[in-house]
C-alpha cells in the first residue's frame, strides 16, 4: 500500500473514531436529558414505591389566563399567567396517569385581582373547590378580605385551610394537619403561616385575638405527632417563605418535602437541606408543580421535580372556566371605563418595585403626592403588584397592578420621621422577593450606600435640591397600610391625619384622566451607591 493509500486510510479511521465519540457523546447526553434514572431504579426493584404530590402557589386570585407582555418576572417577557382553567387542566392531565396524586397549595390565594374582588373571593372559592386540592396553607394574604371573611371562605371550601401556628383567642384557627393515603402510604400534611402576617396584611386586626407563633416548636410537635400515628412521609405545605423554611427543617428533622410559597420563586430543581427537599412552584398561576417522591425501605430515599406551564388553552377545565368567565365578566364590567393611556410600558415587575426606582412607581407616587396635597409622597414597593403594557388603560387596567384595599392618607411628620422610614425601608436591601417595605418616593430624592450595614444605609435625603431638614413638619401622602403599621413601619402611627382620600386604584385613575396621556421616566430620585451586594 502507498503512503498516500494508508494516509487516506488512516485518516477514514481517525474520522470513524471521532463520529463513534460523537455518537456516543450524544447517545449519553439524550440519555441524561430524556431518561428518569429514578424510573429506571424503581422498575428495577431499588424503590419499594413512588409516590406524586402537584403543587401550587401564591395563585393571588389569577382566575383567567393572561399573557401579559411587561409581566412578572421582566418587563420585557412575555409572562403566561394561566389562570386556573388551565391549571386544572394540567392536574387533571397528570392524574389521569397518576390517580392517586395529591394537590396541595402553598397559601396566598384568595386576594390580588379584580376579579377575586368581586364579592370577595367567591369566584376564587369556587374555582377552588374544582380544583381537586387536598389542603392547602393559611398565607398572610388570605386574611386580606378580613378574618370574618376567611373563616367564611374556610367553611365554604370542601379541603382544609391548614396553618399549626395561627390562633385565634388562644385556640387553633385552622387544622394543623392531616393524613392522606397515596399510594398505599400514608402521608402526614401540615401547614404554617409567615408570623409577621399581622403587618404583612392589607386588612389589620384590632382586637388583638389573632396571634401568629413561632413556627419552630410547633414543627417539632407536629412532626413528632406524624410519626406516632406512623406517617410514611411528612409533608409541610408553607407559607413562610423558602429562606425560612431552609432554616426550619435544619432546626426540625423529619420534614421530608417543603412545598414553599410567599417569596413567590419559581424553583426549577429541588434544593436539598439536611434531609429534606425544598421546592417552590412560582406563583400567579404561571406554574403547577410536580414532586415526586421515591420510597426505600419505608423512607423517602430521593425526589424528582418538574414544573409544567402551557398556553394549549384546549386543556382549560370548563367547569372551572365557567366560573373564570363569569367572574371576569363581572370585574370588566365594573372597570370597562376608559381613563387614558400610557405611552411606555409601565415597571412593576416585583423585584423592581421592591429594590430601585421605576416609572410606574414614580407615576403612581406622584399621583399620590398630588391628590394628597402634599409636599412628599411614600409608598412600599409591595403595594404594587404587576406590570401595565403600554396603550389603553380602563380602570380594570388601572387597578390590576394595585390590587389591595389601601386608600390614600395624608399626614403630617417631622422630617426625622422621613429619614426613619426611609432607612427602615432599604433594611432588607437587595433582596426584593420579600422586602415589600422598600420606599418608592415623589417630592423628594434619596440615596443610599448598599455597602453599609442595615440601619446605617441613608446617605443623604434631599428636596428642591437641600438636605431635607429633620425639624420641619412636612405633609406627606402615605396609604393606610403604612400608617396601620404594615411592614411594620412605626413611623406614621401617631402622625396627625389631615386627610383620607380614595384607594389607590382610584387615585392613579384620576392621575392618568388628568393627563390623557402619561409617559413617566425614571429621574433619579432614588440612587443606589456602593452596590456590592447587587
């Protein structure tokens, strides 16, 4: 054979080689996304059993599906919020091949829409009870309608409300769990409630009767109580937040799952902690949760999750759909007046709001500043709850991103109290899941320093171009969640009240009529230095 012959040859080899490594390369990596090696264990014999729990979270009354460009997540995205037609249709599609599969919800899911506000969440109750829920969590937002209204909501549910650590007058208010049979197993369920609900709620309770107590001890007895009555697998359905729940299960052994809810996360992989698996489906109905859990021996040995969104609107379960259409029927109605424009796209994504200036925050605040009277204006970024699209704007429109029952309220203050409030609001600062409390401002400009340690953060306050002076009394629109304490702000409760204007809704309403058009920019008004931790 010629030189030229075994270089051809030997070439031809090499390249046969090389698209054997390539076959095989893509032969594992098809394996590795496509193959459950839990499936493959089970079928083998390693796993005694499996078992699938679907869960749910902060649904805030997203009754209809919505693909809402300037969502939650981003401003840019398009955010499918699916409505819960549709999340029954992905339920129902999932127990068709696994009838034994519990539906549990993470709390929060009663109040945040127009149409949860119509006769306060009654089309939500009955979209509920098609749901097919097991139990679901108490979450802060739930008792948003007043606790009356809750305890209403809760005889009218055909599942139970669980929360082990919410009283009222000194006795349970809520199931602490249950049991459910899956399976085969049994599976011990069990609720707790965030214990800052009382300055987490839109709606305050002044009697005083209503106590939320540390979730740590109450675990541990409830986990105790499960494993006496020999629970397979203890469950928490939580509304605590997931960075609370990470604590408590390395305080309380014996949690084998968390189904999160409150921070609103959208969890795409389990996080393992001790010996637990920690997980959170999102929120306003944009996702359905799938955990499944493996068994060896008679204990949880591993889990699978996976999260499910579509926009197949062929999947919607009529029945529930009925109960969306009518209840967004009546929302539009009540909402269907035009009240102008936006010629920009308006920012409410959550962690916006919550950590630095945006447009629909400074609209909104300036609005509040205006019709208030007033020489400043503060409002907490949790107030807002979702993006506008640019065009139109009806008062269903209006009111979407400012969902709650807070009206605007007018007060006087020392100007101290205003560098009080804002350092109270960046405490949290970066973390804009949960620091609803954040200041957004109108009347004045702020900064201050990420880099330094809570408390100490206000670089400087300034109006009209001068440090804001600490002595003066200044009026100040506010809304009555601040003044009632929430976030727990102190600084407004025993301010002088000079007037109580419309809710918030209303207030920006009659701002953007005003303008016909409004195209608000940010201005700088508040400005961040030093953001190492960003």
């Amino acid at each position: 054979m010629g030189d030229q012959a075994r270089t051809a040859s030997t070439r031809s080899y090499r390249n046969l080689i090389a698209f054997a490594v390539l076959l095989l390369a893509a032969a594992g990596y098809l394996l590795y996304r496509f193959v459950d090696f839990n499936e493959v264990k089970l079928a083998a014999g390693y796993y005694d059993k499996k078992i699938t729990i679907l869960s749910t979270a902060d649904i805030h009354g997203h009754l209809v599906y919505d693909e809402a460009n300037g969502g939650y997540y981003t401003l840019d995205e398009v955010n499918v919020e699916m409505g819960m037609p549709l999340m029954k249709g992905i339920v129902d599609r999932i127990r068709a091949k696994h009838p034994d599969a519990l539906l549990l919800d993470s709390g929060d899911m009663f109040h945040g829409t127009n149409e949860a506000n119509v006769d306060k969440a009654q089309g939500v109750l009955e979209a509920a009870n098609l749901m097919g829920f097991d139990a679901m969590a108490a979450g802060n937002h739930d008792f948003d309608f007043g606790f009356e209204r809750l305890l209403e909501i809760k005889s009218g549910l055909n599942f139970p409300i669980l929360s082990a650590n919410t009283y009222f007058n000194g006795e349970p208010a809520f199931q602490d769990y249950i049991i459910k049979e899956s399976g085969g197993l049994k599976i011990g369920i069990f609720g707790l409630t965030v214990p800052e609900s009382l300055s987490n709620m839109n709606v305050f309770d002044k009697s005083g009767k209503i106590e939320f107590q540390d979730p740590t001890p109450i675990a541990e007895k409830i986990v105790a109580k499960l494993r006496e009555e020999k629970a397979d697998a203890i469950v928490l359905v939580s509304h605590l937040g997931d960075d609370r729940d990470k604590e408590l299960v390395l305080k309380v052994p014996g949690i084998d799952l968390v189904l999160s809810g409150h921070h609103h996360w959208l969890y795409k992989k389990p996080d393992r902690v001790g010996d637990s698996y920690v997980v959170e489906a999102g929120s306003y109905s944009t996702h359905v949760g799938e955990a499944v859990l493996y068994f060896r021996d008679g204990k949880v040995a591993n889990m699978s999750w996976q999260v499910h969104q579509t926009k197949n609107r062929s999947l919607e379960n009529k029945e529930v759909l009925a109960v969306a259409d009518k209840y967004y029927a009546l929302a539009l109605e009540a909402g269907k007046r035009v009240v102008g424009s936006t010629a920009v796209a308006l920012d409410g994504t959550r962690t916006h709001v919550r950590t630095q200036e945006t447009n629909l925050a400074d609209a909104l605040a300036d609005a509040m500043r205006e019709q208030g009277k007033a020489d400043i204006a503060l409002l907490n970024g949790g107030a807002i709850r979702e993006s506008v699209p640019e065009g139109r704007l009806r008062l269903y429109d209006v009111t979407r991103p400012l969902p709650f029952v807070n009206s605007l309220v007018t007060v006087e203050v020392k100007g101290e109290k205003i560098y009080e409030a804002l350092e109270r609001g960046v405490r949290a600062w970066p973390f804009g899941s949960s620091n609803g409390g954040f200041l957004q401002v109108s009347g004045i400009e702020y900064r201050f320093d990420g880099s330094k340690p809570a408390g100490k953060r206000i670089v400087s306050v300034t109006k009209d171009g001068r440090p804001l002076d600490r002595n003066a009394i200044y009026k100040v629109a506010v809304n009555d969640y601040l003044v009632n304490g929430g976030d727990n702000f102190e600084e407004f409760k025993d301010a002088k009240q000079l007037a109580k204007g419309d809710l918030l809704s209303a207030v920006f309403a009659k701002y953007i009529e005003s303008k016909g058009v409004i195209k608000p920019v940010t201005d700088g008004r508040i400005e961040i230095v030093n953001a190492r931790y960003e």
